[in-house]
C-alpha cells in the first residue's frame, strides 16, 4: 500500500452529495479505486463500507486541498440541526481523527494550518452549543486504539470540559483544541508499545516514555504556525498532582486552567485505554483513583459532561 496517500476517514464523505476528487478504498495490501471525482457515492455504498468495517479511504496527494475544502464544507453543516445529532457528531468525531493522522504534515502549509483552525472552531462550537454532541462524538470513535484516536478524544473532551467553564475565549479555547490534537505527537519516536500500562514498561521504556512531551515540543517547535502557548501545553500535558507527573515535576494545582484540563483528559482516556472501559464505564473508578491529583471543580465538570 502506498505510503504517498493521503488518509480520510469515511465518516467524512457525504452521501448523494458529488465529490471532487477520485477515492480509493483498501483490500488486503493495495489501494483500489472506488469512485471518480464528480460522482456521488450513494448513502447505501457508504453503509455498506461501514457494514464490513471501512473507516478509512484513501485520495491521491494532489487532491488534499480539494479534500480539505470539501471537509470544510461538511464541517459547517455541524450548525445544521435537520440532520441528527448523532450523524454530525461522528462526523465531527473522524474529523478530528484524521486532523490528528494528518497533523504534523498540515502544518507545513498555510493552507493545512488554517484548514484544521476553522474545523476546531467549527467543532467547538457544536461541542458547546448541544449537550448531546460531545455524548455522540464519544460514542462515535468508540475506545482509543491507537495515539491520532486518542488524540481526537483528548482534544473533543478538552473542548467540552472548557466550554462549561467561563472566562475561555475562542482564541484560548482554539489553542487548547489544537494542543490537545498534537500533544502526543511526541510517541512517534518511541518503539516499542506505550499503550501498555505505565507499570509494565521497563525502566528504560518509562524513561523514553517520560521523554514523549519534550520530543513533541522538539518536532514542533520550527513549525511556523504554532505559538508558545501550544508548545507549552504540549510540555506540560503529562504533569498532575503535586510533582507527580513529568518531565518536570510541577505541581499541577498551580498551573492554569488550560494546562489542568488538558492533563486531566489526557489521563482521563489513556485510563479508559488501559481498563478497556468506555468513558461512561470509567467515570466512578477514575476518579476514585485520581481524584486527588486533580481540581475538584475540573473534575466535577467532567463528570458533568459524561452523565
């Protein structure tokens, strides 16, 4: 399978409606040609993909722009509220995910960057304005298994926590979404399985592990598009309680409201991962475990957001 294809997840292709460019869909280890640019794939195809289990397509590389337009335009029917909530939250959900597969690779354009902008402000919206949304994105990606869905969970539960609280503007409330979305993108240098629990990594895996937060700052820091603010997030994601996270030890109670979300969901669906609990499962044991570690109001809010 070709490495140089751009990846979508079918989530964001829209039924009867034409799509502008030619998709291509995965059997066995080749990429076969699905549809033509211009047609329109009936809702019926679609579910059939979903039936036997597609959640990715692929597009040729010269037509990621055409896609990213096009994703733009499905973004903003988020505000449409003649189609289902549960339709526009997996929608708004693979959104996200493929921001996350895409992230580092968007950001090296203009283009990409402001692309994924209006889809985190698109979906912070809807995240904010309908209870149910956040409910059905969650429903929608299903449990993290693998670091971009993990990624896209962090970032829609960043978004929900920070949407109940006051004083988050939308240019705060963007860069939290956008830290969220690329705050393990630091893992792709690790080699060996970090999804495991924590404890049962040996000594030198944890220390490499411990490293993930500055390795993202590290790939990140000469991309043009990114502000101090996101790479400090992104250093800062795997702090809690009082000293007892990393890299540097802080006490997570004095940093601001931003960086205590973002560690608390983090946290949050990485124990999700490792107890293969759904979040409505994990709420009563993860805060039983952590609860201490975290400021009450941030995690009243959370539960909040998922009863």
């Amino acid at each position: 399978m070709s490495n140089d294809f751009y990846t979508i997840r079918l989530n964001t292709i829209r039924g009867n409606e034409e799509i502008p460019f030619d998709l291509y869909v995965a059997v066995g280890n080749r990429l076969v040609h699905y549809t033509r640019a211009m047609d329109a794939v009936e809702v019926d195809r679609l579910r059939g993909l979903k039936n036997h289990g597609v959640k990715k397509l692929f597009i040729r590389p010269e037509d990621e722009s055409a896609y990213l337009k096009y994703l733009e335009v499905g973004i903003e029917a988020l505000s449409n509220k003649s189609v289902a909530v549960e339709d526009r939250a997996a929608r708004a959900s693979d959104t996200l995910i493929v921001s996350a597969e895409n992230a580092e690779k968007n950001l090296d354009t203009e283009v990409g960057y402001e692309s994924q902008l209006r889809q985190l402000e698109q979906i912070s919206g809807f995240i904010g304005e309908d209870r149910k949304a956040i409910k059905g994105m969650l429903q929608a990606s299903g449990l993290s298994k693998d670091t971009n869905q993990h990624s896209a969970t962090v970032c829609s539960l960043s978004i929900a926590v920070a949407s109940k609280l006051e004083g988050f503007e939308t240019k705060e409330l963007t860069e939290l979404a956008y830290a969220a979305l690329l705050h393990d993108i630091g893992k792709a240098r690790l080699k060996f399985d970090y999804n495991r629990p924590y404890e049962e990594l040996t000594k030198d895996q944890q220390r490499q592990y411990q490293q993930h937060p500055a390795d993202g700052v590290g790939l990140l820091a000469g991309k043009p598009f990114i502000s101090p603010r996101i790479l400090g997030l992104i250093a800062g994601h795997e702090e809690y309680g009082e000293g007892r996270g990393y890299p540097e030890k802080k006490n997570l109670f004095q940093m601001d409201t931003a960086y205590q979300i973002l560690s608390l969901t983090n946290k949050f669906d990485r124990f999700c991962t490792v107890k293969n609990l759904a979040p409505f499962q994990a709420i009563d044991p993860f805060f039983e475990q952590n609860a201490a570690f975290y400021d009450e109001n941030l995690i009243g809010t959370l539960a909040t957001i998922l009863t």
